[in-house]
C-alpha cells in the first residue's frame, strides 16, 4: 500500500484567500490621500519631520508624491528619475474626485469639466546632505 493522496489536516483551508494578503502588503497611500498631504501646512510637516529612528532614513528623505522614505539624498534624487515617480506626477494632475461631481455624474446638477492640477517635482534642499569632515 502507498500513502495516500490526501495528507495533512484540513487547517490549511482557513486561509484561503491568500492573494488579497499579498496585494495589501506594500499597499501605499491613495491618489486622494497624497492630494490632502500636498496641501502647503501638511507638506512643510511631512518634509520638515523630526528624526525618527524607526522610519527609513530617519525620516528626513521623503518623497511627498510618492509617500515615500529614502535612506539618503542621493537615493531619492535618483527616484525622482525614476518611471514610477513620472507616473504619479501625471495620476496627480487629476483633481480628485468629490461628492458633489458624483451626484452631478448621477444627474443631480450640470455637468462641469474635470479640473487639472499643476504638479511638479519637490525641490530638494541641499543643506539636509551630511558634508564630510574637512582634513
């Protein structure tokens, strides 16, 4: 007689959705979150954090559209290159949408042509770079 087929408990069919794991895990922050972020007050904050030694970095290289931490000046200017960065400068050209256009969509008003944003890239400062020690 062989083993049969069937081995192991039925335990494992608990999880059974594990894909839905796997797409939140490096979930990022919405295209209407980083809008808010970029109001001027929210973004002087999240450019000008305090040293935190949990984050990346220690927090002090953040890219405001892409809502994220870089180790160094270097790293995040080469992000700043980067396709991925140039695709969401362009998805954040889009006003985000509101209620008010979604009951004017839904035939509750007349209908206004979706508005663009100017976006462009974040200056960098360059005093944030450590300098090396002269001698």
């Amino acid at each position: 007689m062989g083993k049969s087929k069937q081995s192991g408990n039925h335990n494992s069919d608990k999880r059974k959705n594990v894909s839905k794991l796997w797409k939140t895990k490096r979930r990022t922050k919405d295209l209407d979150q980083i809008h808010t972020d970029m109001i001027p007050d929210k973004a002087a904050k999240l450019l000008k954090q305090d040293v935190d030694f949990d984050v990346t970095g220690c927090a002090q290289h953040y890219c405001l559209h892409c809502a994220r931490y870089f180790v160094d000046l270097k790293s995040m200017k080469e992000h700043f290159k980067t396709k991925i960065h140039k695709k969401r400068l362009k998805k954040l050209r889009d006003e985000p949408y509101t209620q008010a256009e979604a009951e004017r969509a839904a035939g509750m008003g007349s209908y206004i042509p979706h508005k663009k944003v100017e976006v462009q890239t974040q200056q960098v400062e360059e005093d944030m770079a450590v300098e090396p020690p002269e001698g």
